[in-house]
C-alpha cells in the first residue's frame, strides 16, 4: 500500500517533490455516465439522474477510506488533497478515474488513480475492467473487485491503489510519452458532445441543443462499437446530397477512418446516393460523438426525386 509515496520523492530521496511537481503527474481523466455502469456498482436513484437539459459541472472532495485516514499522516493527506483539488471538473450524473501514479515493479505495475463520483447518490464500485493505456493503445487489461474502496460519497473522489499483475500485460512494449487508466464497461454510452470548432462556430443554439439531446438518447454500443447515426439531410439546389453524420466511438482508442463506404436510401429503400468517401479528416475520441458533414457531388447521386421524408444510412 501507498506504493506512489515513492512518486512523491526527488531521485536521492532526500526530500519530497513539490506540489507544482507533483500535479505534473496528474493523468488525463476519463469518465462514463453512471447509468452506463449499472451492472459494475450499487444502483443509484434514478430520481438523482440529471435530465438532458440539466446537466452542469461539478467539482468534488476528497474522500479517504478509513484505513488510509487511518494510516497517512497529515502532510500526506494534504497532498492528496491538494492533487485532488488540481483535477478537472466533471459533469453532473458521471462516474470517473484518473491516475497520479504509475510505479512497475517485480509483479507488474501499481497505479494510483482516484475513482470520482459525480453523482448526487453515494456509489459502491463492485467489479470493474480496468485498462492502462499508453498513448491511448491498450496496455493491460484486468479485472478488479472494487467492494473494498467503500462508500464513495456524492461528489468526491477516492484514492486507491490498484496493482496489473504481468499477466494482464498485452505487450512487452512500454515506451510511452503518456498514459491513462480507463474504464471497459459491457456497455459505452457515448454521451460527450465532441464539436468540430469549424462546425460548432457555423451551428445555432438549436442544433447544438438538438445534438446534444440525440447523443443522450441513443441507445449504448457494444464495446469496441463504432457507430454512426444520420441526423440531417438536404438536396441542394446544385444537385449535391449533403448530409449529417454522428459518429459514436465505443472503442478504448480513436476511431481515424481513412476512407468509408456510405449509402443513403428513401423511405422506399431505393439507393440515393452512395460511394466511398475520403474521411481521412474524421477523428472522434474514445468514448465520445461527434458530429460530421458528407457531402455526395451530383455524380454520385442516383436518385435526385428522392423523397427523404424518411431515409436510412448505411456506413462501412
């Protein structure tokens, strides 16, 4: 226990770190709605759940588990308070981890994360697979009973110690520039709202509100799941098929297409248009949607009349 002390000291073990030297070691966070971990903790209150429209950002406190209250002194615990104080904000109805330390050693790897409760509700996490990743690939995965960290309360977060046994390595490559503890869930919502800036700065309100309510309703994929939804189309008066495309990414690792397969029919599931598209540009972060435009030049349309009351996309 309390492996990342070690993290904490300068190479002659002299002295320790400095706070600013210390938050350097603050690693990228990761979340996932609470909703969509169900199956991994104790229910929460569904009347805790925030709707679309209520969603807002939370901060969160330390908390410590008795024991390490126990067992720390007080300029420990005030690190830990100070580390916790430097991460991000979350949102509302979210559950989250991020690590502060990652120490190999003869059994494998220890990492010290905080697990965040951005719920109104107090959690027990049970089993969670947890993965570390080293420049967003996946390094190791293992599986943890979590029924020893206890009762996180609402809006905090809990420092722990978790140890990846060597076993759980997927390869023996471990030069890396960053790294990140992540969640796999059975299932990944894909509730983040990832907005081009080129294209948020050309949006209304209204569609970004339209967009941002779509995401929360659609249904969870599948891990490593990519998915892809079609909210918007228009036949120009050029002849050209534009249409609105909300990638969804389950997996643990960008989703960066180079090229894809798309088709668009009407309601009558004639082909309206179709073809492979360059979509080198499109890149939607793990876990998140993002919102794209396909455009079909008037070569590529076969059917111009369609009527695209109702229309289906198909994507590969």
């Amino acid at each position: 226990m309390f492996s990342f002390i070690k993290n904490w000291l300068t190479k002659d073990q002299n002295r320790q770190r400095s706070l600013d030297e210390l938050k350097q070691d603050i690693q990228e966070s990761t979340t996932i709605p609470a909703e969509a971990a169900e199956e991994e903790r104790e229910q929460v209150d569904a009347a805790s759940r925030p709707t679309a429209a209520a969603v807002r950002k939370v901060r969160t406190e330390l908390s410590l588990h008795p024991s390490w209250e126990a067992a720390l002194d007080a300029e420990k615990k005030y690190t830990l308070r100070f580390l916790q104080a430097e991460l991000p904000e979350m949102d509302e109805g979210t559950l989250g981890i991020t690590g502060f330390s990652l120490i190999p050693n003869e059994v494998g790897m220890t990492a010290a994360v905080f697990f965040r409760n951005g719920t109104g509700q107090p959690i027990r996490l049970k089993n969670l697979t947890l993965l570390i990743m080293f420049d967003d690939e996946v390094f190791a995965r293992q599986s943890f009973d979590l029924s020893e960290l206890g009762q996180i309360p609402p809006y905090s977060s809990r420092p722990w110690e978790i140890v990846f046994p060597r076993t759980s390595f997927l390869t023996d490559d471990i030069q890396f520039e960053r790294w990140k503890v992540a969640i796999q869930l059975r299932r990944v919502w894909p509730k983040q709202l990832d907005l081009d800036p080129q294209m948020e700065a050309r949006m209304s309100e209204e569609q970004k509100d339209r967009l941002h309510k779509m995401v929360r309703i659609l249904p969870p994929l599948s891990p490593n799941e990519v998915g892809a939804t079609g909210f918007d189309i228009t036949m120009a008066k050029d002849g050209r098929l534009v249409v609105g495309v909300l990638f969804r990414n389950g997996m643990s690792s960008p989703f960066n297409p180079k090229k894809l397969k798309i088709e668009v029919r009407d309601k009558s599931g004639d082909l309206v248009a179709g073809g492979t598209v360059d979509a080198s540009r499109v890149e939607v972060k793990p876990g998140t949607s993002r919102p794209w435009i396909i455009v079909f030049p008037p070569n590529a349309v076969r059917k111009p009349n369609a009527d695209l009351e109702k229309w289906t996309l198909n994507v590969k």
